[in-house]
C-alpha cells in the first residue's frame, strides 16, 4: 500500500535492499489429492504441520503417484518474492536462510535471484535442503514442511558483515513464524536493530502451532514486533496460548497491539486475516474491516 512504500522509498524512490527478509528456504513439492491422502498420514486441511518421522514418505509418495509443481517457496521467501515482484526494482528486497549443499538449494537460489531477490544462503553441507509438500484438498492446502538444513541457520552467518549490511541497508524487515522453531538468537538480533533505529520490524505468525508450541519464543520476539500478521486460526491459537479468553477476533487483535512494546516510538498494527472473509485491521488504536477482492474459484 502507500504506506508501506513510503516507509521504504526515499524521496518517492526505492533504493536496493529496502525490504529484508529471514526464515526458512524450502522447495515446495505442489500436488493436488484426494481427502484420503490427508487421512492416510493424519493431516488436516488448511494446516501447516512440520514432518514427524511418519510423514517422511509423502514427498517420495508425491513424486512417484502424483503430477507434481517444483516451487521455490517457504512463507518467508514466499513474501519476499511477491514483494519483489510488487516493488519491481530488481534487488529492491533481500532474503537469508539456510539450504543445502545440492541441487535443490542452487535451484533455489537460482529462481529467487531470477525473481529479483538478493539472497545470502548459509550453506550446510550435512543436511539437504528443506522440503515442503503443499497438499491442496478440495480448493485448500494442508503443507508438511521437512526442514532439512533450513532448520540449522546460525546467528554468526548472520553477523558476516556482507551479510550483517543487508540488515542495515533494510527499512523494512520481515520475519515469519515459522523461523522461531530455528533461531531465536538471529530474530533477535535483527529486532533489536530495528528498535535502535526505529526501523519496521514485521512478522507472521505463520501456523496455529506456532502460538501454541512456542509461545516462550514468541513471547520473547513479540515486544519487539511493529506490524504482526496472521490467519484467524492463528489469532485464536494466540489468545488460547497468552490466556486471553476470548475468541473475538477484534479483542484479540486489540489485546496484541496493546501489549508490551519495545519502540515505543511506533504503534503496533495488528492484522488478522480471514480467507474469503474481511481483513481486520487494528491501527492507531481504531478497529477497521477490509472486505478482500474475490475471485473466480477456478
């Protein structure tokens, strides 16, 4: 929107970098399946789960029984790319991870700097790159993330200055959820930098297990956070875990932004969407709707 841009632009120009992002580079491995499938391995629609040991053989199952799309994906890099594609300044946004040492993270890195984003991977050669199966049931997706080496990023690849000035160049950085199950000691650093120089620090809460599963780790990161997303399942997950009581969506998203903050200099905005239902957006202390623009279901 607007705003956004003109928190990034400079005298109505965007310089390269203006937009970091940080989370987890995985290959999603897209198919289209039947309910059966979700049953089979305890899934359910419109979820996001990371893989225990009994999901392990949907990837191979996906490959060999189903027409599958290769995307380079992960929510992280997912948002980065489409705000790349939005800004349309080749390099205007910038993204670290971590891949492995093998064909899927040069593929990665390959469509991603092919989409206009700077990327800085930390390259594990013990671990292979994450992987990610989007399973779409009836018009919805259920994902499986098997993380891989996106699960062993390290604050010190971060602290590399060629990588550190990707941070400082940003005014805006964005973070999802999702990165809190890897390292909370690299949200941090970049949070804290944010503070200090009144920079937008944005995350998402990414999966109702987020809130539920980490709440120690979001309860750390949240203080520092300007702009929070998140769905309704993920807002509920939130208010069920920081025992607010309620599942109002509009009082949840009241609750968040009126909760601890570290720059005190910027209100927090709190948004929560709703799939085909209004966006809620709670800024400056005002509750507003915002109906989304349908389309086709084809």
């Amino acid at each position: 929107n607007n705003l956004a841009y003109s928190e990034m632009a400079e005298n109505g120009v965007l310089s390269e970098g203006v937009l970091f992002g940080m989370c987890n580079p995985l290959l999603d491995i897209s198919a289209v399946v039947p309910t059966e499938f979700l049953n089979k391995y305890g899934l359910k629609q419109n979820d996001a789960i990371l893989a225990e040991p009994r999901h392990l053989p949907i990837y191979r199952e996906l490959v060999d029984q189903h027409t599958v799309d290769y995307i380079a994906g992960g929510a992280g890099q997912n948002a980065i790319r489409v705000a790349q594609w939005m800004l349309q300044k080749r390099f205007a946004t910038s993204y670290i991870g971590c891949v492995g040492r093998d064909e899927f993270g040069q593929q990665l890195e390959r469509q991603a700097t092919g989409d206009g984003v700077r990327v800085r991977y930390l390259v594990d050669v013990n671990e292979p790159t994450g992987t990610c199966a989007c399973l779409i049931t009836e018009k919805v997706r259920s994902l499986v993330a098997n993380l891989g080496a996106a699960n062993h990023y390290k604050v010190e690849h971060l602290a590399v200055p060629e990588n550190w000035a990707l941070v400082e160049a940003a005014k805006v950085c964005y973070i999802s959820g999702f990165f809190l199950t890897v390292s909370v000691d690299s949200i941090i650093k970049v949070a804290q930098h944010c503070a200090e120089t009144n920079k937008d620090f944005t995350m998402n809460l990414s999966a109702a297990f987020i809130p539920a599963h980490f709440k120690e780790r979001l309860e750390t990161v949240l203080p520092y956070v300007d702009i929070l997303f998140g769905n309704e399942k993920e807002a509920e997950s939130l208010s069920k875990s920081f025992g607010y009581g309620t599942t109002d969506l509009k009082e949840i998203a009241r609750r968040i932004a009126s909760s601890p903050k570290v720059n005190d200099r910027r209100k927090r905005v709190v948004i929560i969407t709703q799939g085909p239902g209004p966006v809620i957006l709670f800024n400056e202390g005002v509750i507003t709707e915002h109906p989304i623009i349908p389309i086709a279901p084809e």
